[in-house]
C-alpha cells in the first residue's frame, strides 16, 4: 500500500506543479477559445490542462518502474506498455483538438486506433463472468469489437460531463478511488496477481485527477481539454478492462474456497463494477445520444442538455451543482463496492436507499428557500437569511412587492434589491427569479444579469 500512496503523491505533484505552467504555455499558445452558448465560464479560459496531467501518468508509471514491489507489474505484464502507448495517442490528438477544433468524426477514428493499440499489446477482454451463465470466453474478433466499444463509451462519457469546474476530474478521482479499493482487495486477498495492473492504473488516476483538481475548482484557471478529460476516459477504460477481461473468475468462484468467496463476492460484480465506476457519465452519454437524436441532430452536435445543465436550469448555484454530481458519483460506486464485501447485509441496502433519499432531497432543494434562525444567521450565506423591510418611506405596497420578488429571486441580488434598493425613473427595480432563463442560482449561465429594469 505504501508504495501505491507514494506513486499516488508523485503523480498529484507532478501534475500540481506542471498545471501552472501549461496554463501560460496555453495563454501564449491561444488556446483560448472564444465562449460558446453552451458554456457556463463567463470569460475565456486556458485549456490543454490534459498535457499536465499526461506528464503525471508518465511520472508515475516511471515511478512505480522503480519500486520493488510494483516493478513486477511491468515485468509480468505489457498492460502498462499498452496504456502509455494509447495515452499517448489519445492526448496527442486532445491537444490538437483543443488547439485547432478537430471535426468529431477524426477524434472517434483516433478513439478506436488507441483502443487497437492498446488490444495489440495484450490489453484486451478475454473473458466475461455472466449472471446464471459463468464464465464465458470471447473470440479474438469478439474480445476486440468489445475493448474498442468500451474505451470509446468511457472516453466520450467523460468528456460529455466535462462541463463544470472541477466536475470531470473530480467524479474520476472518486470513481478512480472504489475502483481501487475493489482491485487491491482481488489483489492481496485473493492473491490474484492479474489484478495488479488495474490497481496501478486507479492509483495513477487518483493522482492525475487530484493534483489537477486545484487549478480547476470554480472558478477555474485552466480546463483540461480534451486532451486531458480523453485522457482520463481512457485510462479509467483500462483498469476495467484489465480486471474484467484478465482476472480469470474461477480463480475467485471455483474450488474448495467457492462458497466462501461467493458470500464475499457475488459472480457478477466483476462485470458489474467497471459499470457503476462510469454510471453517471454513461447516462448522460446516453441520454444526450437519444435526445439530438430525437431532434435530428447529430450525436455529437454540442447543447445545453446535460445533467450539470440540468441542474443549473433547476435553480442550483454551479459547486452545488458539482457537489450534487460528486454525491451520486460516489453513492453508486462505493455502494456496488460495499455490496461486492458483503452482498448479504441489510445495512447496506438499507444505507444506500437512505443515502439516495438524502440525494433527492438535495436535487429539490432550489424548491423551497430555507431560512436559518435568527441566531444563526451569521454564519449561513446570505440567500439563507431572514429578508430585511424596506425603509417605511416607499409604502408599504412597494415593500410587498419588493419582499415577494426576493423571496421568487431566492439568491443574493434580490435579497439587496428587497434590503434599499431606490426607485429610478422608470419605476422599481425587479429583480431576476434564479430559475429564470439564462440565470441559475448564483451562476448566470448566459450575460451577468443582476437585475432587470
């Protein structure tokens, strides 16, 4: 394990202390794009974040080369060879994209060359553990035709979610997290050494994912681009595919230990658990596909119907948006990763039905504006807090006015309209609802509009 955080903490360093520069080299380089209808950031912002976070992949491959008790991965094993490989094809076509805006159809073909790198070199499904069926082996073509199919998914789920400060980044890193626990645990509880490789690749991800997190937390300094959120897609595609096609499942299920093992480890959580790692960005992926669709539009043509657009339209503030993908994120991977240690416990279930509750109750959480107590009123934001009267002076049918548009706007500027705001010529000043079009929250989605005349 020691050696797993060490390669974690070189990774994050590296990626922490290469971000800054990449982002003046994007500055100077004019990487920049002008602002589209579908973006949230108000000014134009670096990209190419991904060539930090490809030097941190490369730094902690060579670090763990080094270390004595993960070198047997790479003497064992090509996977390593075979991500670095694919990394490195992916990336280079990510900042070519974020630099000249490659047509969607050349970065598919790129995303399936690096998926046949990476199956050239050894990284492929041989096998599948199915529910009521067992251990079904693939055909060279099969094995093949269903790498490439879920490389390409992973890629494009994620950067179908990367559209949010830190929100990319940060559901990998906590997707990257239970994937880790789950192959570490196959690894030295089982002793299946075919699981190594998948634990590296979680661990390398954590790090690239953390030590790009502070420069890209709202408001962000720089975006990771495609050649970074690719990037991610398809290392977090390897370390599932390395442990659902390599690890042999009647290594886990069969033998003398097999009702054991079966009480630890249901038969399907080994196809089931790269899934959950992947649920929210694969149902947003999906969900887009069907709606352009839908429209007569192509799969790729970029909207404003995303799950975090989503969420803003509803009347969130952007972290709060972000925070709320961060929880699902997290309930459903660390949830099938409970379940996987001890599918026969109540508790669980029970834990993750109530967490999903508590979830809900925070997507609705625009409906209603709760009020902190008077005491408490401090210590809160200020869309929390009591509103003020008006001043006597402007009636007290403008008083009720005011009070029931702020209550409608729910955020701050209406709480300083409703607090002394002064009628102008053209009569009082209304202020925005937060679930007006374009105004979302404390995020304005288009032009900052405070408030309307």
């Amino acid at each position: 394990m020691r050696e797993y955080l060490l390669t974690l903490c070189v990774t994050a360093a590296v990626t922490y202390l290469l971000t800054g520069p990449v982002r003046k080299f994007a500055i100077v380089a004019g990487a920049m794009p002008e602002i589209r209808a579908r973006d949230v950031h108000r000014e134009p912002t670096p990209r190419l974040g991904g060539i930090a976070m490809f030097f941190g992949l490369c730094a902690g491959l060579l670090v763990a080369d080094h270390l004595t008790n993960l070198n047997d991965v790479f003497v064992k094993s090509n996977e390593p060879r075979a991500l670095l490989s694919g990394a490195a094809l992916i990336w280079l076509v990510g900042v070519l994209d974020d630099k000249f805006e490659i047509d969607a159809l050349i970065k598919l073909g790129a995303q399936m060359i690096a998926a046949g790198v990476m199956v050239v070199q050894g990284l492929t499904i041989l096998w599948l553990p199915i529910p009521g069926v067992g251990t079904v082996a693939l055909t060279q073509w099969q094995g093949t035709l269903l790498t490439v199919a879920l490389v390409v998914i992973t890629i494009n789920a994620v950067n179908f979610v990367d559209g949010l400060d830190g929100l990319a980044a940060g559901m990998v890193c906590i997707a990257a997290a239970a994937f880790f626990m789950y192959a570490y645990r196959i690894w030295y509880s089982y002793g299946i050494e075919a699981a190594a490789p998948a634990t590296l690749f979680a661990a390398i991800l954590m790090g690239m994912c953390l030590g790009f997190l502070p420069h890209n937390m709202h408001p962000a300094r720089i975006f990771m681009g495609d050649s970074g959120s690719m990037l991610i897609g398809l290392v977090l595609a390897a370390g599932a595919i390395s442990v659902t096609g390599q690890v042999d499942p009647d290594r886990l299920f069969g033998g003398s230990e097999r009702s054991t093992v079966h009480q630890m480890v249901p038969v399907y959580i080994p196809l089931l658990m790269p899934l959950t790692i992947i649920a929210i960005p694969a149902a947003d992926l999906i969900l887009a596909i069907v709606r352009r669709t839908w429209r007569g539009q192509s799969p790729f043509a970029a909207d404003r119907g995303h799950l975090h657009h989503r969420l803003l339209e509803t009347g969130h503030s952007h972290s709060r948006a972000v925070l709320i993908m961060y929880f699902w994120s997290a309930l459903i991977a660390f949830g099938a990763l409970a379940y996987s240690v001890n599918s026969a416990s109540m508790w669980i279930v029970l834990g993750v039905v109530i967490l999903s509750a508590i979830g809900l109750l925070l997507l609705l959480l625009p409906r209603f504006t709760p009020r902190a107590p008077r005491w408490a009123e401090a210590f809160v934001p200020p869309r929390y807090r009591r509103r003020k009267a008006r001043p006597e002076a402007a009636g007290e049918a403008g008083t009720t006015g005011a009070e029931g548009a702020a209550e409608e706007a729910g955020g701050t500027a209406g709480t300083e309209t409703a607090a002394g705001a002064v009628p102008d010529a053209a009569g009082d000043r209304t202020p925005v609802a937060a679930g007006a079009s374009r105004v979302n929250g404390a995020t304005a989605v288009g032009p900052r509009s405070r408030t309307a005349r």
